[in-house]
C-alpha cells in the first residue's frame, strides 16, 4: 500500500502558500496606508515644532521603540504599575511553560534571559505533563458522562455523539464565549477582539498585539492576571483535546480516502486481468 505521507506534506505546503497569499492580499495594502500616514504625522510635528529637526525626532522614536521593547509603556507616566509585580510575574512565567509567548514583555537583564531559558527548558515539559494528566481527568469525566448517558436500547455511536456535543458545547461556553464578554468589559474591547485575543491565547500562537491589565488608564485588580492565567490553563487542556481530536479525524479521513484509492486501483488491475484472454501456456516437456 502506498503511502499516504506525500499527499499529507502537499496538503500542508498549499494551506501555507494559501494563508500566505491571503494575508498578503488583506494586510500588505493596510499596512502600507498606516505607513504612509505615520510618516504624514511626522512631518506635521516638524512643521508645528521648528525647533525640532528630523534627526531629533528620529532619536525620539527611537527611545519610544526601545521602551515599547523593554515593556515600558510610552503612555502615561512614572506613576505606571509595575510590569514585574506578582500579579504579572505570575502572568509572564504562565506565557513562558505555555509558550505563548506574547512578546510585549521579556526579560531584559542578563541574569533574567538566563534564568528565562532553564526555566522555559524545564518547565515546558512540566507544563506538558500537567496537560496530559488535566487531560486525562477530563477523559475520566467524559466516560462517566457516558455512563451516565447511556441507556438500554440507545445506540453507542448516538451516546459518542451527545457526549462529544456536550463536551464542545460546554468548552465553548467556558472558554471561547463567555470570556471575550469578561475582557471586553474590563479591557475596553469590542467583543470581536476579545473573541480574537481568547483564540489567540488559548491556541499559543501569542501574537501579543492584544494582552490583558496592559492598559495604563485602567485599574485592575491584584489578582486579574493571575486569574487570567489559570483560565488559560484550563482552556490550553480543553482547545488541545479539540485539536487532537480534529487531527485524528483528519488523518483518518486522509488514511481512509488514499486507501480506497489503493483499493479501487487494485480492483481495476484485476478487473483488466480477468478481462484479458488467456494466454496459451507453453508445454515443457519432462
């Protein structure tokens, strides 16, 4: 039986040349307006303040880059919470085992990045392992779910069927719904981007263009962020049972559609076979 890896590794390669070619055509002509009109303001702040020349300004921009780097926030003033208080420590060392990694704030000692990478080289795969046994108990509550569901006389692909609709449907509530409403009501967001960022989060791409108790002209509560991050926890273990589940189907379907190929090319050859005249045979004598 021929293998069905080659049309897996084609499949891959087209969705990535796809997605490219998508985010081309929608972000490429954004990007460039946005780029246009950064340089516009630019030039009016050298036209309202004379006093400044282009390279000042260039040299303050640059400062701007640096501290948005270091994860100091160019908005408001000195009088801004800690980046690096429990409630954010706490929310950072969450990003870092999960490897979500939004990127708005990083260790910038050296002492910091050094203990970063033992930490991450240690506590990725503790992280794992936390997962899989979160996983497990929820697996535990899915068969008694069944049990429990199940009846004399009730189908067993009917009982998989409800208790993975119930399943989807309660981990969509929990973790994909409800919460874009919590940070859209604290964050100030619309419910779109808090639907995005909980996505985002939850699947560990981690862009870090939207990362909650960032806004310095909001007071948030000590413990926001760490609540945040158990939340993410929970929904890693949930969004990673979905995903496992999609790719086993997937590669089932892929499996099954390539060997029914195999089998109908199989049966073709034979079908030509029988369909041939036999051949005279040659006798050998003893």
């Amino acid at each position: 039986q021929i293998s069905w890896t080659p049309l897996l590794v084609l499949g891959y390669l087209f969705y990535l040349l796809l997605g490219a070619m998508v985010f081309q055509l929608l972000e490429k002509q954004a990007e460039t307006h946005f780029r246009d009109q950064f340089q516009l303001e630019k030039l009016k702040f050298l036209q309202n303040n004379t006093c400044l020349d282009r390279q000042a300004l260039e040299q303050f921009v640059q400062v701007l880059m640096e501290a948005w780097e270091k994860g100091v926030n160019p908005e408001g003033n000195s009088t801004n919470p800690s980046n690096w208080d429990f409630s954010n420590s706490f929310f950072f060392a969450g990003t870092v085992v999960t490897t979500i990694g939004y990127g708005n704030l990083s260790p910038s000692t050296v002492a910091g990045q050094i203990f970063c990478v033992f930490y991450a080289l240690f506590g990725v795969p503790l992280n794992l392992a936390f997962l899989n046994q979160l996983g497990k108990a929820l697996n535990a509550h899915l068969l008694t779910l069944e049990r429990w569901v199940k009846k004399p006389g009730r189908a067993q692909v009917q009982c998989q069927f409800t208790i993975m609709a119930i399943f989807l449907t309660t981990g969509t509530l929990l973790f994909l719904v409800f919460p874009p409403l919590v940070f859209s009501y604290v964050e100030g967001w619309s419910y779109g981007e808090g639907f995005y960022f909980t996505f985002i989060t939850l699947s560990t791409i981690g862009f870090g263009d939207y990362v909650v108790g960032t806004n310095p002209n909001k007071h948030y509560i000590p413990v926001y962020r760490s609540l945040t991050a158990i939340w993410i926890v929970f929904g890693l273990a949930w969004l990673a049972l979905v995903f496992n589940v999609g790719a086993d189907l997937m590669e089932r379907y892929l499996q099954l559609k390539w060997h029914k190929s195999d089998l109908s090319l199989a049966e073709g050859d034979t079908t030509k076979l029988e369909d041939e005249p036999e051949q005279p045979r040659i006798h050998i004598p003893s």
